[in-house]
C-alpha cells in the first residue's frame, strides 16, 4: 500500500530495491504492476496515499547454459554472492550462446542458488579476469549483489591486488601509474597508452616484491579496471610481464605458457551486510614452479 503521492517507479525503486529499474520497466511494460487492480500503462503514472500496488514477478527464465564441472575452487559463498578462483586458460564467459568451458558454466554447476538478474537466473559477472589470468572473482547471485557489487567496481570502493613475474630494469621499487588507455588502431583487441582525448585514465600502483638480476615479481593493485590496464602499464614501465607475448613480454618456454598474472586479493563490502571481506587465491603452480626455479638459480 502506497503512504504518500508520487510516481509509480519511483514507488517501486524505494519499495522493492532488490531489482533493478529496468527490471520494474519491464515489469509495467509488460502489465504485471497493477494499482487498485488496474494495470499501470506508464511510469510516470501517480500512486496515492492508500492505492493498493500489486507487483507479480514472474519465475526467473532459466539462461540456455550448460552447466559444467570444471573443478573450480569455491572460496566463499553465501545467499548473495559466491567467490572463485578462476584458473588461467578460462574466459569468465561464453562468447556466444551455448558456449562451454567458461567460468559461467563451472559457477552455474557448482551454485547452491540463484535468485536471478534482471529476471534471468544466471550468475551476475560484476568483474572480469582476461583468459590466461587467473586468480579471485566474486559473482553475484541476486540483483541486489549484482547492483551493489557493480556500484562499488564503478565507485573503486573495492580493492584488487595483482602479482606478476616480468622482466627488464624497473626504474623504482615503488611507483604510481597514470595513463590513459585506449584500443591500438592496429590490433582492436589490445590496448596502448593513448593520450588523446579518447583515451580513458588508468591508475596503478606496483611494488618489486623480488628480484632476481632482472627478472622481478611486482605486486600491482589497480584503482581503476580497464582493460589489459596492468599488462600495458608494465610494459610502459619497461617490464613487460613474462609470457605476454602481446605486449613484449619475454617467453620462458620450460615455464611460462602463459601470461604470468594472478589476481592474489580482492576485499569488497557485502551488498547486503555492508561487512568488509577479503578473499585471497592460493598460487597457481606454474607460478610457484617458476618461484622455485628463480630461487634455486634455474633462471
């Protein structure tokens, strides 16, 4: 029951916060909000003081995806969210519809419950990881988390921490990052320093954790998400990260069949709790292998 005038949406946004405006939108457009049992037509239309408001929200459309046991690694998961680790070689999502592999398709096996996106039951990616990066992701399992999560990644209320082995001269042991990004005119798919007015500021901080002659282990923690922003970054430095064969960086072929980047930590505020939580991934292997091998002199 409406307690004061005002819009419809608006009416509902405050009433119902655990779906989204379009998700609402799409519940008026399609007659399933009614006011003293009358559909409503428009958005804009004005409930008053005591107009009764039914809402039928119907059950979440399944998403045409197989789910797959794909021995992903569950660090964390309640009601709202769950928290993997997704290993390198995996993209977070399918390409096309029906793809398979993806860690779409492991986190739809292994979830003990969705309550839907936007009327869909699938799992909500608020982040991503590139294919051959791996480490921490957290998925939301509702609207809610979808919506807060998203809002915090835009707002960078959240904190990601990186490792990568890369190799040249690192000009500090610490440093700030300040470049704009943008897509290279060459190859659409990756990315380069672009500092015209299309370019979009990325920020990161590194810190060298090891250093073996001029092979280093850097930690990076990104206060902006864009895309490649830690891979373009580090080449910028002069210290492309190992087995990035995209933007320079040098191949050891006994060790590094892969990009060597791992998303270590990742601490965000519970959409529904607001309570702090940090996630840390264990090591992949083939980075404690190439650990090992840096140590013991191998390299």
């Amino acid at each position: 029951m409406a307690n004061k005038s005002e819009r419809v949406d608006q009416f509902l946004t405050r009433s119902l916060p655990q779906y989204s405006r379009g998700f609402l939108q799409n519940l008026i457009e399609s007659g399933q909000i009614q006011r003293n049992s009358v559909p409503v037509k428009k958005k804009s239309e004005i409930v008053r003081e005591r107009d009764y408001i039914l809402v039928l929200v119907p059950e979440p459309e399944e998403l045409p995806l197989l789910p797959e046991d794909l021995g992903i690694q569950v660090l964390y998961e309640d009601s709202d969210i769950m928290v993997v680790v997704k290993p390198s070689g995996m993209l977070t999502h399918p390409l096309h519809p029906g793809g398979t592999k993806t860690l779409v398709n492991a986190v739809m096996y292994l979830v003990s419950e969705l309550g839907g996106i936007n009327g869909v039951l699938r799992p909500g990616i608020v982040h991503r990881l590139d294919r051959e990066t791996s480490g921490v992701v957290v998925i939301a399992k509702n609207d809610l988390a979808q919506r807060s999560l998203q809002s915090d990644f835009a707002n960078r209320r959240v904190e990601k921490y990186y490792y990568a082995f890369v190799h040249g001269k690192v000009p500090s042991q610490k440093g700030r990052i300040d470049l704009p990004l943008g897509r290279d005119p060459k190859r659409r798919n990756l990315r380069r320093v672009d500092e015209s007015e299309n370019g979009r500021m990325a920020t990161s901080l590194y810190q060298v954790c090891k250093s073996w002659n001029r092979f280093h282990l850097i930690r990076v923690q990104i206060l902006t998400g864009r895309t490649h922003q830690i891979r373009v970054h580090l080449r910028s430095l002069g210290v492309p990260i190992l087995g990035d064969s995209d933007y320079n960086g040098r191949l050891l072929p006994r060790y590094t069949e892969r990009v060597m980047l791992h998303s270590y930590s990742l601490k965000i505020q519970h959409p529904r709790t607001g309570v702090t939580m940090r996630f840390v991934s264990p090591w992949p292997e083939d980075m404690k292998r190439l650990m090992q091998a840096f140590n013991s002199g191998e390299i």
